[in-house]
C-alpha cells in the first residue's frame, strides 16, 4: 500500500506547524551586522586608504615609491655599471 500525501504551505506555515522557532529576526540582526562589517572594511580597502597606510609606515616611502615609478619610467638617470665606456 502506498499513500502520498501533499501539503501546500509556506515554509513559515511547515515551521509554524512543527513547533520551529522564528528565525528571521536573528537572521537580519546577523545579516545587518555582517553588511555593516563588510561596508567598514571596503572603506579600509580603498585605494586611497591603502596608499595612505602604506605612506605612514616610513616616512621615505613616498620617496622610494617615486624612485621606483621613475625607474619603471626609464625616466631615472642610468647608473654608473649600466654606462658604456
């Protein structure tokens, strides 16, 4: 003998009916928690942020970083090993 039988309800209704607690008002808390954690951290993650944590770690940073992009440049001045004699 096979019985089936269906049920039409809305998973509010099934938890209702089975004694479940409500949940969806944790789940927002938590939910509006992690939004607002993930908002912070995108603000730290800006480009201007990251620059800025990078510069106030050494105050000659700024000057080694533009040495740097120069030299990627080829805008720097060749050193004494690279000139042909």
């Amino acid at each position: 003998m096979k019985v089936n039988i269906e049920i039409d309800c809305t998973p509010l209704e099934a938890r209702q009916f089975f004694g479940f607690p409500d949940v969806a008002p944790m789940q927002t808390a938590v939910m509006d928690k992690l939004q607002q954690q993930m908002m912070t951290n995108i603000e730290k993650m800006s480009p201007e942020a990251l620059i800025q944590s990078w510069l106030t770690f050494d105050p000659k940073l700024a000057e080694r970083f533009q040495d740097m992009f120069v030299t990627m440049a080829g805008l720097g001045s060749s050193r004494p090993n690279d000139k042909k004699k």
